[in-house]
C-alpha cells in the first residue's frame, strides 16, 4: 500500500484513530452514515463531499469522514495534486 492510502474498511461503529490536533481537532468531529447500496447518495461534511453512484456498492455500507488537521496529513509526492477543479 502507499504511504497516505486508505487502510482496509473499519468494521461497525469504529472510528479511526488519529491522533489529537489540539483545540481545531477536537471542534471538528468526525461523520459517519450508511450508504444503502440502491441509490445514489452524496455525504458532505464540513468542506468534504463524497458522491456515491448508485452502481458503486453492492450491499450497504457505513461511510466515514474524520477531519484532519494539516500536520496530520502526508506530504504528497511530486505531480500529485490535492486540487478539486483540476479533473483527469
């Protein structure tokens, strides 16, 4: 796996665990919800957006989204981008 990747899926109700950021970290508190796998849907919490097809899932699934402060994010590589507006 590369370094920054997604680990595996986390089971039922888990959070991941990341380290405390000091008081921006502890306002800003991670989201879960379940995707029925039927239909589409779109989670959005502060700043993120995730659009989910209506094909992508097989069964349902709970989706997570655990903000995370600068220093608690990889640097990425030469030629990556983190830019929404610049599609491939």
């Amino acid at each position: 796996m590369r370094p920054g990747a997604p680990g595996p899926a986390q089971g039922p109700h888990k959070q991941p665990s990341v380290p405390s950021a000091g008081p921006q970290a502890a306002a800003r508190k991670p989201f879960t919800t379940t995707a029925d796998g039927e239909s589409a849907k779109t989670i959005t919490h502060d700043e993120a957006r995730l659009d989910i097809g209506s094909a992508a899932l097989d069964e349902p699934a709970e989706i997570g989204i655990t903000p995370l402060t600068p220093e608690q994010l990889p640097v990425l590589a030469p030629g990556w981008t983190t830019s929404p507006t610049r599609h491939r």
